[in-house]
C-alpha cells in the first residue's frame, strides 16, 4: 500500500489545514505534524537553542478500521497521487 503498510488494521485519515493534503497515518489522535509541510522538531538542542515549535497542522477526519477498509482508503488516496490502476474498484 502507499500510506500505511499491508495488513494495517486501524489508522487515521487526516488532512492538513495549512497545505490541504490528505494522508493516512498509523498514528491515531486529533492532531499531527503534516507529512507534507511540517516538520517534526529536533529536540535535541543545546544551551543556546531556541526550543522548537511544534505544529500539527493535520487534523483527523476519520478513523479508518478494518484491513479491508484501510486497504480501499489507501487505494483511493493513491490514485490521485501515483496515477494508479483503476481495475480494484
């Protein structure tokens, strides 16, 4: 699959409110850092760093269960991405 991996059984289908994707994500709660546009903070950071700003800017629209489900979700974001075969639907 092209968001999640085979045989998935629970994910998040969200969509960014700064660049307007939509995306799967195994990760499953109200908000996440873009996989797009964000960026996830190095947290690693020394006496003179700033700390970083986290921003999650992907808001969850639908938790997406079952593996079949996951799988068709998976397959219909993908086509608009990858151009891919039309025959599964």
């Amino acid at each position: 699959m092209f968001y999640v991996p085979d045989g998935t059984q629970m994910c998040g289908f969200y969509e960014c409110k700064a660049c307007g994707s939509r995306f799967l994500d195994l990760q499953i709660g109200p908000r996440i850092v873009c996989h797009y546009c964000g960026e996830v903070p190095d947290m690693e950071i020394g006496p003179d760093d700033k700390i970083p700003k986290i921003e999650e800017n992907a808001v969850l629209l639908q938790m997406v269960e079952g593996e079949e489900e996951v799988e068709k979700m998976d397959g219909l974001l993908s086509l608009a991405l990858t151009g891919g075969d039309y025959d599964w639907l």
